[in-house]
C-alpha cells in the first residue's frame, strides 16, 4: 500500500477552529472565535475575527498569545469576550493566565479593556441585547468576603488541607473531582451593569447546583433571566429544573416537570415574553426524549413539534420571533430547521449534506453558522432562512484546502440481519487503483450519529490520506433515524442487535469490488471502544482491533464511572450487586479467553467517564492469555486526547499499528 502525502497530522493540528459566532446589532458581520496553535505548537490559543456577512474579506480582531473566546455584543454595539490576557488598569493578577475575564472592544476601536476581575474568574456570560445588564457565572468560595477570595484560594491550594469529603454521588465529572464539601468553590449566577460594576450574587445559596453544565439566558430588555438548577432526582441520577427570575423583584418561578426529568438549553424570544427549552424525562425502560417547550411569563408550558420524530436542539430564535432555529440529527446529516413556534410545523431549512451548528439568528432575516462535512473543515455560512436552500459559504479561516481533489464520501443502506436498514457513511481515496484496505470506525454514546461533518478528534481523512477506506456506520442506538432505532441500544443490550448491524455492514462491505476483503479492522472510542472489545471476544474476521477510552467490564465498571446513576439506567436498572453474572452478559472480559486478534488499547489517565483501569484490566487479560496486544497511555489526557502534540502522538500510535497489520499478504 502506497501513502499519499495529502494531509498529514502535523497539517491537522494546524489548522484554525472555527468556533463561537456572534452576529453585529446591524447583522453585517460575525464576530468569530478561531484558535490555533500557539507559538511553541504545544497548545492552543483563540483569536477574533471579524467576518462580513456580505463575503467581504475578514479582519483579525485580537492577538496574543491568549485565548479571547465566547464573542457577545453589548447593547451599544461594542463587542464583549472572555479572555485570559493579562491585566490592563486593574489590579495585578499574577495567576491572570489561568483565569478568564469579560473584556470589550470597544465601538471606537483600540485595546480590548477589562470588564470584570472576578476573585476566580468568569466561565460564561451573557450582555442584555438592549439593556445594562451582564449575567455571569463565576466560581464563589463560601463564606468568604468578595476581596479575600483570590487570597484565599490561593493559599487553600499552597497549604491544604487536598481533603475531599461526599455524601452523594456523583463525586467526579469528567476528568475533575467536584466539591460537596463546605470550604470548596461553587459556581454561582451574577448580575451586573454591563459595564462589569454593581456586581450582585443571585444564587448566594449555591452549593454545586450550577457547577455541572449549567445554561442560562437574559432577555434583551434585561428583566428576566432563567437558569438551570441541579438536585438529585429520585433515580439518583441529577434532575435540571428551569427557573425564571425577575432581575428587579428577584422572584424565581420554577417551571414544572415530571420527576427524573432534565430541562436545558433556554432561548428567550426576541421580546422576551417566551422562553424556548428542550426538556427529556429519563427511566430504566424507555430511552430519553428530548422535547422542545416554550414557557409564557407566567411559567405555564406547551410542547412544541413532540411528534417529530428526531431530537432538537435549539440555537436561536429567528428576528421576528415566529420560529426557533434548530439542528438534529437527521439519517446522517445535520440540518438546519425551523420549527413555527404557534403551529409546532417542521420545515428543513439547509439543503445538501454536512453538518451545521452554532447558529445565530440575523437582524434581516436568516441565520448565520458553521458547516462542515467529512471533506473539509467548519466554516462560516449565511443562510436566508427560505426552505431547502444552501447556506452562503463567508470567508475561509481554517486554511483547509477541500479533499474533494483527492478523496471522495458515499453514504451506503445495508439491511441488518432484522431487516433493518443500517447507514453508513464511506470515505476513501478518489480514483483508488486497487481495492482498499477498510478501517471500520464505530462511534461512541452509545447515543449518537457518525455524520457528514468534519472531527477534529477522530478525522477520517488522516487516514484516507495513507490510502484505507474509512466506514462508519449508525447502529441500533444511533440518533437521526427515530426513537425507535435509538431504543434498540437501551437497557443491557449492548452486545445483541448492535453487534449484529455492524456484522451486517461488514459483510456488506466484504462483496463490494472496491474492498479489499482479507484487510478489514475494527475500532472505536468510549462506547465505540467497547464495541470493539466485544467485536474481539465474539469474532476472528477482522485483520486488526484498536480501541480507545473502552470499556471491558460492566458490574465493576458501575463503582467507577463518573455518574454510575446514569449506567444503571443504561443497562435497563439491572441490579449488578445482586446478579453480577446477568449484569455482565455483554461484559467482554467474560469472553476474554475467545480474543485471538492483535489489538492496540489507548486510553487517559485523567478519563473518568471510562476510568483507565478498563484500559489496564482490557491489557492485562490479553496479556495473560497471550493475544498479541499494545497500551499506549496518555497521564494527561482525558476521555478525549486534546493537546496538540498528543493528537499527533496518538495518530503516530493508530497509524502505525494500522501499518504493521494491515500490509497485503
């Protein structure tokens, strides 16, 4: 097999990432937030650009050796961010780096100038679009006086005590531990004059209910927020209740919803009279749901759209506050739509493949947002909001020249063992003279969609570019092909019908003239990982299994994981402490012994979704039963592998792996 030289992984993390847009009060251009390596190609850092929504040439707004992020426009028109710069005319702050601030362009031009020096720094924030008023969420010590914060921050992580205490679950999120204990910090909801003064704490009572994804809004007159608040539900698993709350009164309103239910994603109106959510109720027999809501100013509730049968997610309203402007999966792409919020009406508003988010509603009408496709890397757009029409590509900021040159994509139907008909999306190199290797890549969730959209993590033309074929396939539990399909992954079903879909895909692939059938391999992430654990322990077919991030137990796996609530309504609210055996039916482990093929296990240390003893226990079974295996191990590095030189790293460890088996015998 003969690389070609196209696209490389050093090429890849070149690359600029387009990330968060705002639209201009007048909607003629886009503030965007684009990072890129730094000087030293160790991590990354975020400039703004100014981009024009009429195609003009953008203009880099910001730089430094900092990351300026989350664009927001003020109500006077100057532009908002946050950024970890270094202070201006503030006090010193010598841990500056390490926190993020409000900072604002200003109408005038010049330096950005510092908003806030909260004591912990800024995680988000919101400006009124036509008011006074800056909303924020920011890290809070307990009982603690405002400017003795920082110091004592500072000196709790100089001397200690590193004692953690708990009396509920969830203990970790992620990769970090969280703080149930009374001297730690907790993230609170604040409230000031957009000029960062007057600063008011609205959740003084906070204790960890904003400190785990929490979401927020602010009306554009700046009278009315609403927030996400976080409790333990009665399946243990954590309930997110929408509150409104008055900014002059202060009277909260917690709008109602079933038991075990999650409410987010709020979206007030253009005029500030509803609130747009999306709401998902949770149990062991049915998987979720997610549900668009709107919410009057009294709190009463309406579903809107329950009948479409895909799961929304809500950006913006449009500029007349007629429609909610959404995405969802949709049978391998990712759409735009516009849902009528007095009707609940559906209309799909982008034409053509590709996925599409981060969209922003334009004062004249449409939207602006990036797409990607499998081809060629996120990007802005505009889009005039008529039905079935393509977005308007803006200026190019990633500096990726499109593979259509040199690979090509096709989306595939294989009818599994059921009659089900199974998408899969092909991507392999263009006008291939000889049939390819195949690398079949199977996404994680369970609960998701391998689409036509550009990864930044698992990039399927690193591969292409060295000549395999890269498949991926939407099995049973994959999201964009109704609730029924995404039902067929729930419960303790892991290894039953999925497995068979991707059997099923495979021996589609193997009598296609274009596949080399004697070089097909298997490998995932996070879920992904497991399937390829239980590919390895049920099946000799494929050439070679690399999996990521996996896991290969299931009882012991519920201690271990980062929200074991969750997992025990995955596996259908099995008991695993009282059958262990019935619980661990699709465990891989227990299969072990029937692993015969050579595999490649990486996984992070700092991984607490899939914690790294699944990697080790995975290693240390293969080793004793003498299968030909690898770990690669990244100590810094969470479920995801996310700086720059250990993307390179792991690509070094796939691709090479892939080259030493994958060769023609």
């Amino acid at each position: 097999m003969t690389a070609t030289p196209t696209f490389t992984v050093e090429d890849h993390i070149r690359l600029r990432r387009v990330g968060a847009m705002a639209a201009s009060p007048d909607g003629r251009w886009l503030a965007v937030a684009v990072q890129r390596l730094d000087r030293d190609g160790v991590k990354y850092v975020a400039d703004l650009w100014k981009v024009p929504t009429d195609g003009g040439e953008p203009m880099q707004l910001t730089r430094g050796e900092c990351n300026d992020a989350a664009p927001c426009f003020r109500h006077d028109g100057a532009l908002g961010f946050l950024s970890n710069r270094q202070p201006t005319d503030v006090k010193p702050d010598e841990d500056a780096d390490k926190r993020m601030q409000v900072w604002l362009l200003p109408t005038t031009g010049g330096e950005p100038v510092q908003l806030t020096d909260e004591p912990l720094g800024i995680e988000e924030f919101r400006f009124a679009a036509k008011a006074d008023r800056l909303l924020a969420l920011a890290p809070v010590l307990p009982d603690v006086e405002h400017g003795k914060q920082r110091e004592t921050a500072a000196e709790r992580a100089k001397k200690g005590p590193s004692l953690r205490t708990f009396k509920r679950q969830p203990v970790r999120h992620w990769d970090h531990w969280l703080h149930q204990d009374t001297d730690r910090a907790s993230t609170h909801l604040l409230l000031m004059t957009a000029g960062g003064q007057d600063r008011v704490d609205l959740t003084p009572e906070a204790a960890g209910e904003l400190d785990i994804d929490p979401a927020f809004a602010i009306t554009a007159d700046g009278r009315r927020a609403a927030f996400t608040w976080r409790t333990a539900g009665t399946d243990r698993e954590d309930d997110y209740t929408m509150v409104l709350l008055d900014l002059q009164t202060r009277q909260r309103i917690v709008l109602p919803q079933a038991p075990c239910s999650n409410s987010e994603m709020p979206h007030f109106s253009p005029d500030g009279r509803q609130l747009a959510f999306v709401r998902s109720t949770r149990s062991a027999r049915d998987v979720v749901r997610p549900v668009l809501v709107v919410a009057d100013e009294n709190g009463a509730t309406r579903e809107l759209a329950r009948a479409w049968d895909r799961w929304p997610m809500p950006w913006d309203w449009s500029a007349d506050g007629r429609q909610l402007f959404v995405t969802a999966d949709d049978a391998g792409v990712l759409p735009v739509f516009a849902v009528d919020v007095a009707s609940g009406d559906v209309q799909r508003l982008t034409a053509g493949a590709g996925a599409h988010s981060g969209v922003v509603a334009l004062p004249q009408g449409g939207f602006a947002c990036s797409r990607s496709t499998l081809l060629d890397a996120p990007e802005c757009h505009v889009h005039d909001g008529r039905p079935d029409s393509a977005p308007r590509p803006l200026a190019r900021l990633s500096g990726f020249e499109p593979a259509t040159a040199w690979a090509e994509t096709e989306s595939i139907t294989t009818l599994s063992d059921d009659g089900t008909p199974i998408q899969s999306w092909i991507t392999r190199p263009k006008n291939a003279a000889a049939p390819s290797p195949v690398l079949l890549w199977i996404h994680g969730g369970p609960i998701g969609m391998s689409g036509d959209g550009w990864h930044w993590r698992w990039n399927s033309l690193l591969a292409v570019a060295q000549g395999y074929t890269v498949v991926q396939p939407n099995p049973r539990g994959s999201t964009g092909f109704g609730q029924q399909f995404i039902q067929g992954i729930w419960g303790n079903v892991w290894g039953g019908q999925c497995y068979r879909d991707l059997m099923a895909v495979t021996d589609a692939l193997e009598k296609r003239a274009d596949v080399d059938p004697t070089r097909i391999m298997a490998m995932g992430g996070s879920f992904g990982g497991y399937m390829t654990n239980w590919i390895g322990t049920q099946t000799q077919r494929f050439r070679c299994l690399i999996t990521h991030a996996s896991i290969v137990t299931m009882a012991n796996f519920t201690g271990t994981t980062d929200h074991p609530a969750w997992w025990y309504l995955e596996m259908g609210g099995e008991n695993p402490y009282a059958q262990p055996d019935a619980y661990d039916r699709y465990a891989p482990i227990r299969h072990i012994a029937n692993w015969k093929t050579p595999v490649l296990i990486l996984h992070g240390e700092k991984d607490y979704r899939c914690p790294v003893g699944e990697g080790l226990n995975l290693f240390e079974a293969l080793q004793y039963h003498g299968v030909e295996s690898e770990l690669a191990i990244f100590p810094d590095e969470n479920h995801w592998i996310l700086k720059p030189r250990n993307v390179v790293a792991w690509y070094e460890q796939v691709l090479g792996f892939l080259g030493k088996h994958m060769q023609a015998h």
